[in-house]
C-alpha cells in the first residue's frame, strides 16, 4: 500500500489497508468520530496437513525433531568479540515445512468493484511475503507464500484499473431493527431443551483479567458469548424474550460422560495428604460431615464434576489450559515495540475440548420458529478474544433433549442451594452485591410468587455449629470489554458458582415443582447469558461423601490409550519431502547415540574392530593395539566411504587387504575381518546391537519412521555415515580409556 501510494500514508490504499484489517483506536493520533472500522479479513493459523500429524501424532522423537536449538552470542562492537554473559538460545523450526491456512474475507454489502479492489490487494500482498518469525533479517524465516488462485490475471487487473480506484466504503453500523417479535411468551410455558456441543478446532480465548503482560482466560464460555450467536441463527429478533428471561444459553462447561459438568461444589473439601478428586478418595461434605481428627482438609476451588448420585463420586475433570506468547508489531519498523503492547501471552482452553451448553426456549416462542429450528444453531462460529486469526475457531452440534418432568428432592425443613454459575444480585439501593441475606431474599421472593398469604414460605440460613457449616461462598469480578471501541465495560459483580447455602425452611412447604422450575429459568440478573443457574438439594450435598471409588469410575478421569497402527505417508503425500528431512535428522540424532552406546565397553570395540589394550612388557603402561597412529589412519580412510560410489569401497577394502599384508603383526588376528565385513556388508552396521538395545536409546524404526520406504531408504542413505560415525565414536573412547589408565598419556 505504500508503494502504491507513493509513500502518502493517508492515501486510498492505505484505505483499502485499514477496510480489510480494521481501523485500530489505540494507535489513532487523533480521536475517532464513529465506530471503529471491524476487520473484514480473517487468517487463521498455518498448519500441517491433517495426514502428516496423524502420521507423527504418535511419534514424540519425530515431534521434538521438527525443532532444533540454536546457540547465538553477542557481538561488542567495539573489540569485535563476544560479549561476556551473552550466550543464548534460540528454537527454530525445521526448513522445509509445507503449511497450510485458509483466509476469509466478508463481502457483506460489498459491491463488485470493491470486491476485486480488496481482493487483488491482498492478492499482491502475498507477493511481497518472503520472511517470517523473529529473526528474519539475519537469514531466518525464508519462506514461499503459494495462493490457490491466478495471481499474475490480478496483477494484470490492478495494473490496468490503478488509476480508476475509489475509495473504499465508508463503515456504518448495522442497526436494523426489522422483524421486530412482538410474540409473548406465557411464563407458565413449559421449556424446550437442546443441547449445544461444542469442539474447539483452535485454542478460545475467554478473557478473565490481565495479571501483567498475560490475558489470563476463563475454563469455560460463558452464556454471553453465546447468547449472540445463537440469536443470530435462530434468524429471529428474539430481543423481547432475552429482556424478559424466555431464551436463556447456558455457559458451556467442559463436557463429562455426554453431560454438562457442574461446578465442583466449594462444600466439599478433600484430604491434604493423599486425598483429593484426583485420587478419588478422601472427600467430606462440610454440610453433613465434620472434620476428621489428626487429617487436615483443603477446599476444592476449580474442576467440574458430571451428574451425580446417591452412592458413588462423581467423574471429574480439570480444563487444562495452555499459553501462547505474542508481539505486536510495529507497522514503521517492523519489530515488536512496547509502547504499542510489546509482549504478551495468552492464556486458552486448549484446541479440541469438548463443551456443552444448553439453550432453552418457552413452548410457545418454539412454536413460533421454523420446523427443527435448533439445527439452524449447528455449524461453524467463532468465540472469545482475537477470533480473526490464531484463536476462537469452534464447531456447534444441536441435539432436541427430550422433555422429562424434573422433581427436586424435597426434605421439607431444608433446602441445600448449589450455584451452577455466577449469580448477580443488587440490593435495596440496586447496589451489585454478593451477600448471602440478599441471596435468601431473592430466592425467597421467587419462592413465594402465586402463593397466598398464609402459605408464604420464609427461609433462614441454617444455625451454625461445631461440627458442619451452613454456608460457603465466594464472589467473582468480571471484566468485559467493548470490541468494536476498544474500551471496558462496566465490572459485574456476584456470587461464583460452586457457592453451596443450606437453608432452612421456618414457614411454609417448598413445591418441587416451583423448585424445578427456578433450575431452569434462574434467579437474578442476566438469566438470558447463563448467569442465576442453580440446583436444588443435590445428593452430593444433602449426604456424606463417598471415601472410596466405585470401581467402573477408576478411570473416569482418564482417556483411553489404546495402541494405534502407525501411520506412514508415500511418495504421492505433498509432505513426503519434509517427512523425509525430519526422519533423515532424527536417524542421524539416534545414530549418535547408538554410536556412544556401541562404544561404551572394550568388549564391544573390539568386537565392532577388533582393537584393545595390553600389557606393554616390561612396562606398567598400557598400550593400544595397533597403535594410536594405526587408528588415526584408519578413521581418515573410513571417512572417504560414500553411499553408492562402489569404486571408493573397493579402494577401502584394497587398502585394508595392502594394511593386512604389511602390518599384521601390528594388529589383532581377528581385526581385519571385522573391518572388512563393516566395509562388505551393509546390513552389518544395522544388527550390531539387538532391538532391545535400539529402543534404550530412541531407535526404533516405527517410532523414527513416518514415511512407508523410511527403513530401507534411510539404511541405505545413511550407511557410510553411520559407519564412519561408529568408528569414530570407538576411536575417541578407546583413546580417552588409555589416557585414563596410564594418567593422562598415551
């Protein structure tokens, strides 16, 4: 774009530049009169192809090889040597890697000419990539970008139109407001139920708070994310019943034997020492039981348990989260820069977790959507934070959940409150607030909507006492922020989820239908976003935990690790090439070790050999035999062996015959017929040590092989290296053996 508009920095393409990438508030010189302009253009990251990681998936000696380290120094300018304590070390990828991506542009109200403006700059762009990653201007990041189109014809195009190019259009928000639903729905209604499944295809970013330089994220996605998505698709303005609480998105928690996971209840507590979820064993309800002598409880504060029952624990699960560091880029100078954001990581829910949400919809608004509505939710969105490149990438499924009457547990004289997510409630002066007595008279107040006077109910939180407690809660503080601005949002405060309450019930009969019927719409602010989900008398609550697991959940925390067949890819695979670089490298790592291994005793030197130390008479020296001065010979000779060239083997084997002739008596009987066979036979080199001893050390041809001639090409390719290399290896360790038994001489 700069070239184009001859260095004007204000010029049209730089224009088109900020219509396809969005404009960027922060870097603005000036303040902005109108919505900053979105993103149109979304690359999501590069990867191998889908055959080339089911074929090293299960090779971690081949992963680790698509890395190396390399060491660098700094240079002082002024001796024009190394400075001191300026050694690092930097990971590059290997060369000659085949990635690849997909780029999505949004045309919306765009008419042709502006979709081949912006099309063909894009296009030239990828003509100018020829580096990437750090380190590009010191010979790192040489790459070829390829796009699947013709570029040359749009060259062609913008060489002939650049002098009839008009400025992109300018950005209006989208505020239409037709198809307004003017559809009321009848509280009374019943709710229909489907499940949403969701798997991340690139790490979600769901923002928490910034600690530093990291954007740490939250372990599932909220019902606010979601709610807009869902509404979307649904094709309908459903405002009305979002405002009054008849569509309600649930947050979607980390998926447990097909069900939604529930926050671990903050009631439980588990053994310091050797108890814990994990461990399965060693779990108290605080609310039936109380703390065990001489053993020190801790309270459970994150993790997710599946549906429970009356006489065995729960499955749980933790969502392991990953980090990823970042830069921004400044546009002038092309490096990172801090007074634009520097440095930065990350925090995710990691690439292929499985969520599950629920949507629930009033009867009567139901039947006022389209036939199978909820099949319209299945596809592919994104989520969360930086969505247009690295992160957000997820697939929905829908599935209709049949409707059952659902009856909580009623005990009468108590009712055990679990909050299935965070709860925001004001006060009297409309005030957020995270107290307990608000909570009691909010729930109370639901409780005795439709209730006549004297059936009024009235719940006070149970009396503590010395052996269990009543209550136990936490608040939570969440950060949102305006995207298209921005800017932050105002911070909502309320109850976190796996705050658990008992209550006792002094007036009135609790309905397990009304009860039921609170689970399901919620209680508080913001029901419609997932906020306000509670449960009612649960048996992991209302019963004393289980000690021990049931023995077909032994394993319930665990993923099936089943041997897989290996995979390997032919010569027709676009990544034989590469899989070839990354085998060759990993064989010629465990050929270096193979060799120190081979080398390690003088049992097996001589056996490779033939060579070994003696008595010198009438010495206490040892000495070598042959002589240092022999081997030397022999290691120069060996490195002249090449793969293939049959006139060099046949001048090592003649040379070898000649060094029998003239100096046998220099060498051991048996040593020239082991070298010769090293020289003849090429498989020899191969079966010098057992498979047993292979694996000890990496080498095991399935595990360093990826594609389906690796094992014949890579023995045959590599057999003079592994040759000399085994040579050499015997040589230095018989030297330093030498020196070591005569102190230090030969």
């Amino acid at each position: 774009a700069l070239g184009l508009d001859n260095g004007d920095e204000n010029g049209i393409w730089h224009q088109w530049v900020d219509y396809l990438f969005g404009e960027q508030p922060a870097l603005s010189e000036v303040e902005l009169e109108h919505h900053p302009r979105p993103a149109k253009v979304s690359v999501r990251s590069a990867h191998f192809s889908d055959e080339f990681v089911r074929a090293i998936d299960d090779k971690p000696i081949l992963k680790d090889t698509l890395t190396f380290i390399k060491p660098g120094i700094s240079i002082a300018p002024d001796t024009g040597s190394a400075k001191e304590d300026c050694l690092r070390f930097e990971e590059l990828a290997r060369g000659g890697a085949v990635l690849e991506t997909t780029c999505e542009i949004d045309f919306t109200n765009a008419n042709e000419e502006e979709q081949r403006t912006a099309y063909v700059l894009l296009l030239a762009g990828t003509k100018m990539v020829e580096r990437l990653g750090g380190k590009r201007r010191r010979g790192a990041g040489k790459c070829q970008l390829q796009v699947n189109e013709n570029i040359e014809h749009w060259l062609g195009w913008l060489e002939s139109n650049i002098e009839t190019i008009e400025k992109p259009p300018k950005f209006c928000l989208d505020t239409q407001t037709s198809n307004l639903d003017d559809t009321q729905a009848d509280p009374q209604d019943s709710w229909v139920r489907i499940k949403v499944t969701i798997k991340t295809r690139s790490p979600v970013v769901i923002a928490a708070r910034t600690v530093g330089n990291v954007v740490e994220s939250l372990d599932y996605i909220p019902g606010t994310y979601l709610l807009p998505i869902i509404s979307r698709k649904l094709g309908k303005n459903l405002h009305r019943a979002i405002a009054q609480g008849d569509l309600i998105v649930t947050n979607a928690t980390v998926e447990i034997d097909g069900d939604r996971g529930k926050p671990v209840p903050l009631a439980l507590f588990f053994e310091k020492v050797g108890g814990g979820w994990k461990e399965r064993k060693g779990i108290y309800n605080r609310f039936q039981e109380k703390e065990p002598d001489k053993k020190q409880l801790k309270g459970s504060r994150q993790g997710y348990v599946s549906s429970t029952s009356e006489n065995e624990l729960p499955d749980y699960k933790e969502l392991n989260s990953g980090i990823s560091p970042h830069n921004t880029i400044r546009d002038d100078v092309q490096r990172p820069d801090q007074e634009i954001g520097g440095i930065y990581n990350y925090q995710n829910i990691g690439a292929g977790t499985i969520l599950q949400a629920e949507v629930r919809l009033r009867k009567g608004l139901a039947d006022y959507l389209e036939k199978d509505w909820w099949k319209s939710i299945a596809g592919q969105e994104k989520i969360g934070q930086s969505k247009k490149d690295d992160y957000g990438l997820v697939d929905l499924k829908t599935e209709l959940i049949e409707t059952s009457d659902k009856r909580v547990q009623n005990k009468n004289t108590e009712l055990t409150v679990w909050l299935l997510s965070d709860v925001l409630l004001r006060d009297d002066r409309l005030r957020p607030t995270t107290s307990l007595e608000d909570f009691r008279k909010a729930l109370q107040e639901q409780l005795n909507q439709g209730l006549e006077p004297s059936d009024l109910i009235k719940l006070e939180i149970r009396p503590k006492n010395e052996d269990t407690i009543s209550a136990i809660a936490r608040s939570r503080r969440t950060e949102s922020w305006q995207v298209r601005w921005g800017l932050p949002r105002p911070s909502l405060v309320g109850l976190m989820a796996g705050s658990c309450i008992v209550f006792q019930v002094s007036q009135g009969k609790l309905e397990p239908i009304k009860l039921a019927k609170i689970e399901m719409s919620g209680i508080g602010e913001r029901t419609a976003e997932g906020y306000g989900q509670i449960c009612f008398n649960d048996p992991l609550l209302t019963k004393p935990a289980p000690k021990e697991c049931h023995k077909s959940q032994t394993n319930c925390t665990h993923d099936s690790n089943s041997p897989k067949e290996p995979m390997f890819l032919s010569k027709k695979n676009s990544d034989f090439d590469y899989a070839r670089i990354i085998e060759r490298q990993a064989w010629r790592d465990a050929i270096q070790k193979a060799s120190l291994l081979l080398a390690k005793t003088k049992n097996s030197r001589f056996k490779i050999l033939g060579i070994e130390l003696e008595q010198e008479e009438g010495k206490q020296e040892k000495i070598s035999k042959p002589s240092m001065s022999q081997l030397g010979i022999l290691r120069s000779i060996f490195k002249q062996l090449h793969q293939g060239d049959n006139d060099q083997i046949k001048s090592v084997e003649q040379w070898l015959s000649k060094l029998e002739n003239e100096r046998k008596n220099k060498w051991h009987p048996e040593s020239f017929d082991k070298l010769k066979k090293l020289v003849a036979n090429p498989s020899y080199i191969w079966d010098l040590i057992d498979d047993d001893d292979w694996k000890s050390i990496g080498f095991d041809y399935k595990g360093l092989t990826l594609t389906t001639t690796g094992k014949e090409d890579l023995q045959q390719e590599l057999w003079s290296e592994a040759v000399q290399t085994v040579v050499d290896a015997c040589i230095r360790a018989h030297k330093r053996e030498l020196e070591q038994l005569n102190g230090g001489e030969e």
